[in-house]
C-alpha cells in the first residue's frame, strides 16, 4: 500500500487505471471481475503536452474488488477542450496523459492558492498500473473532441479536394491585387480552387487558382480572399472557417 508508483508522483500508489475509449459504454460492470462498478470522484492529475498540468474533478466508475478506476476518454477530453478553450487555445489537440490523482487536501487548497507546478509530484499518487480491456469487436471509436479542434482545418482540406475544382469568386476588396499578379477579373467572375493544401499558420488554407489560359503564371493564395459561391454543406464549412480565421487574425 506503501509503495510508489513506477511512473509517476512522490505519494503511495492508488489505483489500477484505464482510460477508456468506448463512448458507448461506461462500464458499469468491471471489464476484469465482470463485477458492479461503483461512482468515485476524485481529482485526476492530467498533464498536457508541453507544460500544462491540470486537475479535474473527476467521477470515475471503480471497482473496489480489482481496485480499477475507469476514466472515459471522451469525457475527459471533453472538459479539457473546455477548459483550455479560456486557458490557452493552442494546446487543443496536444497530447495528454493522465498522472495520476492529487492528495485531496492538497487539491482543496489549490482551490483557494493555486498549488506551485512544482510540488505537483510531492503530491501525486500515480497509478500503481494502466491497464486496457479490448472489447475486440472493433477499433475503439475514438470519439476525441479535444483532437478534432485542431484538425478541423485539415478536414475541411479533405472535404475541398474532393470537390476539385471549387468554383470562387474574387471577394471585391482583394481584386487589384489579382489584377497586379496578372489576373484582370472581375467581381462577378469565377474562377477555379484547382488545388489546395495546408499553407501553415500564415497563410492558412492555400488555394491553387491559376488561370486555366495562363498556366505559366502560378497564383496560389488564401481561402479568406476568396468569395465562397452556393449553399451547399461544403460552402457553408468554407463561409465559417473564413469567418473563424478572419476574427482570429483581426485579434
Ligand atoms: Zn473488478
């Protein structure tokens, strides 16, 4: 009972754990000794990559018999993506790990004073092991709401390239500048989304647009300068990641 655990925290180990990755079940039966789960709450050490160590609150389902604490990872992700929503967006998506549980004075009192990162492990009690139970029927959905956030602009990517060519217009504002890199159009005329990629933080969404009558000029630029034509579902996903990346930038 005594005994550290051999992953993490200073404190005696507590607990076998698993996360769980079934959203559809919350396994109100022990997956080890097929006995009754019963409801425990209590505060879980999450850390997140890089440097974000985090405690929640947590009801886990326990079995007392096999002394197994079941977290449910979407749950868990879930509150996460919440909380880093005000904390500090980037950090959606990263990867975590779940250390262990806090001594529970200890976690009060950070409830008052924010507990010093650096005690965190003077009072953890990591798990004494992690366990996992394939159902077997199937790769565990993973549900992960904290991961999609950050990669809903490489869905969108996904969905604009299997829609090749998207017909666009120029939005109004950013016409000149097409004309300047030898593209005269107009407001009301269409051009083509040939291609599109990842253009990285700067440049967010990239599209290929190059004229079709002057392939030897390149022109590869922003979704956000482009007009989305239509009501389709993809259009829609287009209008709202340009509203989305507009407010960012504007901030
Ligand atoms: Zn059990």
């Amino acid at each position: 009972m005594s005994k550290k655990s051999p992953h993490f925290g200073k404190l005696p180990a507590l607990y076998n754990f698993f996360l769980n990755p079934y959203s559809d079940d919350r396994f109100p039966i022990c997956p080890r000794c097929q006995g009754k789960t019963e409801d425990k709450k209590v505060p879980l050490v999450i850390h997140v990559d890089p440097a974000h160590p985090v405690s929640l609150n947590y009801t886990c389902a326990y079995c007392a018999r096999c002394d197994l604490l079941i977290a449910h990872q979407d749950e868990i992700e879930s509150y996460l993506t919440q909380m880093f929503l005000k904390l500090d967006p980037k950090s959606i998506g990263q990867d975590y790990m779940v250390m262990g549980t806090f001594d529970y004075a200890y976690w009060e009192q950070g409830l008052k004073s924010p507990n010093d990162a650096g005690d965190l492990l003077n009072n953890l009690h990591g798990f004494k092991k992690y366990l996992n139970f394939n159902r077997g029927d199937e790769a565990p959905k993973i549900p992960a709401m904290f991961k999609k956030k950050a990669d809903k602009t490489q869905e969108l990517i996904s969905m604009m390239q299997t829609h090749l060519p998207i017909a666009v217009r120029v939005a109004p504002e950013w016409l000149p500048s097409f004309r300047n890199q030898g593209m005269p159009i107009s407001a009301k005329q269409s051009i083509y989304i040939h291609a599109v990629f990842d253009g990285g933080e700067e440049m967010g969404i990239a599209c290929d647009v190059t004229s079709s009558s002057n392939k030897k000029k390149a022109l590869v630029v922003s979704l956000t300068f482009l007009e989305v034509i239509g009501d389709t579902p993809l259009a829609k996903a287009m209008r709202h990641y340009q509203k989305e990346r507009k407010s960012k930038l504007g901030r």
